[in-house]
C-alpha cells in the first residue's frame, strides 16, 4: 500500500476554512512525507478542529518497519489498533499521495476537484510520542488499475462526523471520491 504522500502551500488556505487552531510549525512542512516523518494532522479538542503535528507510523515490532496503515475492514479488532481508533481519531491532509503498480510504475494521486485530500487515521502514543497511521480501503475504479487499496477520503462535510464516535463505524463504509492520476516519470 501507498508509502508516501504530499503536502504543499497552496493547502493551507483550504485547511485554515477547516480548522480553528493551528500549530505554527505547519507553515514550514511542505514537500514530501515518508513513514517516520513528523507531518501536520487534524485532531478535535473541545469540539473544535486544530491542526497539530504527529509522526507517521506505530513502532510495533522492535528492528522492523512501522506500521503506516490500518485495514478498515479489520480495525476495530485489532488490539494494538483499538486505543487510537476509538479514542485518538485523526485526519492527515494531503495535497495528494504516490502509489506503484505491479510493474513499479510511479502515479501521483490528487482530487481533482480540491487541492486537499482528506485522509482517516488514528493515533496513539509511544514512548512519549504520537505516532499515527492512515487507514486504508477497497480501490475505487480511479484505483483499482494501480493498487487494490487506497487510503480512506473523507469529504469536507464528513470531517467533524469522523470525530463523532456513532458515526465512525459507519465512515469506515464510505467509498472514496474518484481520483485523477498522473503517472511520474
């Protein structure tokens, strides 16, 4: 599954419309975001949304590789998962993210409608750091010639419902929007 995503300037003015507080550091982060980086998330306090920062991947087996992403279809059964998924719900935005097919072919992702993407994710701390992963999904039909699986989109009207804990579940159903895709060369 996708390894890697984007983020850029010409998001902030959209995410400013979403959320109320934002961390000063996130002017700064812009370009790519690998697994360990440290990149901007929209959490909920006190009912408002705020954008803070988190490092992307759970520490879950000592000299291995962090675990990026999360399966919706079985989330909410694994116990190294349910702390953060029910308790630390996140939102990574993203100008949009890379995924290779078979052939190692890299395309780029993007909405084609909005310069930020809205990803579903979770958090949870280690060793007194917050770390999160993205959940992921079944492709849609703008996917499914690349990958089988695609992080989990939220529209705009759906971000504060993902905070809200009877609507969550249900989120955990919704098929993204469609995508544009680009290949890189």
């Amino acid at each position: 599954m996708f390894s890697c995503y984007f983020i850029d300037l010409d998001m902030m003015e959209e995410i400013s419309r979403v959320v109320q507080n934002i961390d000063g550091r996130i002017r700064l982060t812009q370009g790519d975001i690998r697994p360990t980086d440290v990149a901007p998330v929209i959490g909920q306090s006190e009912h408002r949304l705020e954008l803070g920062m988190c490092r992307w991947g759970y520490p879950l087996s000592k000299g291995k590789n962090p675990v990026i992403n999360a399966r919706v279809e079985t989330v909410m059964d694994k116990p190294s998962f349910q702390n953060g998924i029910l308790y630390h719900r996140l939102l990574i935005p993203a100008g949009g993210f890379y995924e290779w097919n078979s052939l190692k072919e890299k395309s780029t992702f993007t909405r084609p409608d909005s310069s930020v993407l809205y990803m579903a994710g979770f958090c949870d701390w280690f060793e007194n750091e917050k770390r999160f992963v993205i959940l992921t999904t079944k492709a849609n039909a703008s996917m499914e010639k690349t990958h089988d699986r695609m992080p989990l989109i939220l529209e705009k009207e759906q971000l504060a419902d993902w905070f809200d804990d009877k609507k969550m579940e249900q989120l955990l159903q919704h098929t993204p929007v469609m995508l544009k895709r680009m290949p890189v060369r």
